[in-house]
C-alpha cells in the first residue's frame, strides 16, 4: 500500500452549536437513524424559531434607533417554506428574484409591499404581478428601466441599483455616471415611480457598506425632484456569521495542501470567522460616522432625512436554524491512518463547494448505540458522496472527527440552513434527495416532514 505522507495539521475545527440544536442532537439522536432508514436519504432538519429569533433581534437593533426600516429575507438562502413564514411571522419582508418565488411568498400572505424584486431580469408575467400587487422593482440596468418605461405594466414602484462605493467592477446596477440619465427617464416616465437606491455589495467591508449608505442618501437628496415620498435605501446585504470561534479560525490559516486530498485547497475560503458578526455587524454599520458631517452617523443621517434602511441579512438570516445529517453508508481505508467515508447523498446537497470554497468546521460525529465515540482516534476522514464521481466529496479538508466512523453512524453538519441545503442540489444517479425536516415546537421538538 502506498504511504500517503501526514497533513501538516490534524487539528479539529468544532463548530459553533446553538444550544437547541445542542439540546435536540443530545435527546434525539437515537431516533435520526430511524428517520434515515424510513427516507431512505439524508436528512436537513430545521429550527424556524431559533430564525424568528435572530430576526427579532435585528429589528430591536433598528427600533433601538428610532429608525424607520424593514429586514427582507432573501428567499434564495434556502428553499424551505418554513423560512418565509418565519420571517413573515416577524414582521420581515421577502427579497425575491423570480416568479415563482414571488407567487409562493404571495400565497403565503405576504403583502406586495413588503416584496422586493431583485435580479437582472425579470420576465413579463412578473413585472405584470409586481405591477399588481404593489412590490418594489429593483431596476439593474439602463436597458431594463427603459424597457420597463416603454412597457404597457399599469404602475410600478422602483428602486435604481446602484454599484456602491467600492472598487471591485460588479456585472450588476448602474455606474453613479449613469445615475444622472436614469432619474431624467423616471422623471419622464408617467407609470414608475422611482422610491429610492439600492445597492449590493461583495463581502463583508462594513465601511464600504456604511460610505454606500451615506452617498445613496445623498444623492437621493440632492436629486430630491426625482423621487416619490416613502424614500428608500436597500443596502443590500448579507451580514457576516460565525461558524467558529476565533482561535479554531487561526488555525484554519494554518491549513497547508497536505491539509486536504490530492492538495486540492479551495481557491476561496468563506470568513468563517469574523469579529462583528449578525445583528453586531448591522448596529455597526448603523452607528458609522459619516464621511461628509462626521458627527452624525448613519443612523442620524437617515433619521433626519426621513429616509427608510433595508438590509438583506443573506446568510445571517438563518445562522444556526438548519443541520444535515448523512448516514454512513461504507468505509475504505486509504491507509494507517486515513480512509474515505462514503455518505448516502452528495455533495451538491451541502453546497458550499459550489461557491469554490471549503466547509471548514468539523462535523458531529453520531455513532451507533453510544451517545458518542469515546474512543480516540488519530484517523483523518475524507467525507465523500455515494455517487461514481471522483470529484464527489463533501469537503476536500481531511477531517478528524476523534473516532473512526463505521456504517449506521450519522455525520451531522452544523449551521447549514443558509445557502447549504439547496442552493446547488441535484439528484444525481436519480437518488432521493435530502428530506427537510421542521421541527414546529422547540421545546417538544415535534416536526413535520416539509413536501
């Protein structure tokens, strides 16, 4: 057997676990092996209280403030339905960017005016429905807004994206040069009305995203003519998590090619870890000093222009409200040391390779008949799919999960509800995809199966 030489690190990167999820994986771990075997697949189960949660808490961050303002969760951060009505539950609005998503977030009971439309297209029948039911259109492109000023829709209410006060060159909204002409054509254009600015930007610079609020703001006011009364500013989003505390976060920076299989490090690493996180970033962001009247923050500029904020939270929407569990289906052993774990799904059912980047917090490792391994061993795991793709591993990090799996154990993903469950899912080999469980009491842990 050839030798495959050490990893430079072995170290366990342990996620962070809200204390429900810690609660409900300590007395319900026994009956996760059952729901497997009856499905047949992997399980994502859901926590929508610990969302209403978070939610509550980014509107007291605003309230604190005396703000005016409104929290839109972006639909696309997970699929799950019992997301939506979280954050309608919540008094939250919905950023939407299809027809489909807006025709759910409207069979549901949303109010139109608490939609907002994102995205560079939008198709006829959607611009029609948005025209009705009173959402916002949030206009990407010059061709777009002469389009819709040319259409025959019936009234429409608009936001202009703007590309933000950052230096990367984004594909989407307009340059502040065109700004100029885009409020001369609403102005002309008898059917919009043109409410405010938004902006979307990459990563996670609060300064970039407070200097944006400050320069939206002035320009709406200095090109007041232009706009309707209920004045907007979109600031986009998302909000940074934490899946880890800082230390282990120091240690993923240690992390060489002989930390993962063939050296294939991910080109990109997601902040895993970041100093102001969720509703601390949003009050940073809200408590910036402004640039041109440094003694006011953004929050005293909006107060006293009557303007309303709008965040996009993304991914801090949903930081701890979702788990994976994947049955272990087979074990091969590579080496002394290390072996591949076969899990029953794929790795498109955690999507974080999608966006090039690695799952850098070491899964739970549930076993078969014990609360947990307690013996230890120095094995590194490779987790991978059960499909006949060599690329098809969950991550390319090998993983110490203090024991070595056998088949029946459950490997349990932490924090996966944004953007991991469905982002990027497909059923390959015609194989069921993850079943979504949601648990409708937290302190019963009751669930429903959602279809």
């Amino acid at each position: 057997m050839n030798m495959i030489s050490r990893p430079a690190t072995t170290s366990t990167l342990p996620p962070i676990v809200h204390p429900l999820v810690t609660r409900y994986l300590e007395h319900h771990q026994q009956k996760l092996m059952p729901l497997t075997l009856q499905f047949g697949c992997g399980l994502h189960i859901l926590f929508p209280e610990i969302a209403e949660d978070t939610f509550a808490k980014m509107r007291a961050t605003f309230e604190e403030r005396g703000l005016e303002y409104q929290i839109h969760y972006a639909a696309k951060v997970n699929r799950s339905n019992a997301f939506i009505d979280a954050a309608l539950k919540t008094g939250c609005g919905l950023d939407l960017a299809s027809l489909k998503e807006l025709e759910d977030a409207l069979s549901r009971g949303a109010s139109g005016t608490d939609l907002c439309l994102s995205g560079p297209f939008k198709c006829d029948h959607t611009i029609s429905l948005a025209s009705r039911s009173g959402a916002l259109l949030t206009v990407d492109s010059m061709e777009e807004l002469i389009r819709l000023s040319q259409g025959n829709w019936g009234p429409l209410r608009i936001l202009l994206r703007w590309s933000g006060e950052t230096k990367r060159l984004s594909r989407f909204g307009l340059s502040k040069e065109q700004l100029t002409e885009a409020f001369r054509l609403c102005g002309a254009a008898k059917m919009l009305t043109l409410h405010g600015l938004s902006f979307h930007l990459s990563g996670y610079n609060l300064e970039d995203r407070a200097c944006s609020i400050e320069t939206s703001i002035e320009l709406i006011t200095s090109n007041r003519i232009h706009f309707a009364d209920n004045l907007i500013v979109n600031m986009g989003g998302g909000l940074p998590i934490r899946y880890m505390e800082a230390k282990d976060w120091l240690e993923v920076q240690k992390l060489t090619p002989e930390s993962f299989w063939h050296g294939k490090k991910a080109l990109g690493t997601y902040p895993a870890f970041s100093d102001t996180a969720g509703k601390d970033a949003l009050a940073a962001i809200l408590d910036w000093p402004c640039q041109v009247t440094p003694n006011e923050t953004i929050t005293d500029l909006a107060r006293r222009t009557g303007i309303k904020l709008i965040v996009e939270p993304g991914r801090a929407a949903l930081d701890q409200a979702g788990i994976s569990v994947f049955p272990v289906v087979s074990t091969k052993r590579l080496d002394h040391n290390r072996l591949s774990v076969c899990l029953l799904g794929n790795s498109l059912s955690l999507s974080e390779r999608w966006f090039n980047c690695e799952i850098m917090t070491d899964p739970i490792l549930l076993t078969v008949g014990c609360k947990e391994k307690k013996n230890f061993r120095d094995d590194l795991c490779l987790l991978s799919g059960a499909s006949c793709l060599e690329d098809d591993v969950f991550s390319w990090r090998w993983m110490n999960l203090r024991a070595t799996p056998a088949p029946g154990d459950q490997v349990v993903f932490i924090n996966t509800a944004p953007y991991q469950m469905d982002f990027a899912e497909t059923a390959i080999h015609r194989a069921s995809l993850p079943v979504k469980i949601v648990i409708t009491d937290a302190s019963t842990f009751e669930w429903k199966v959602e279809k």
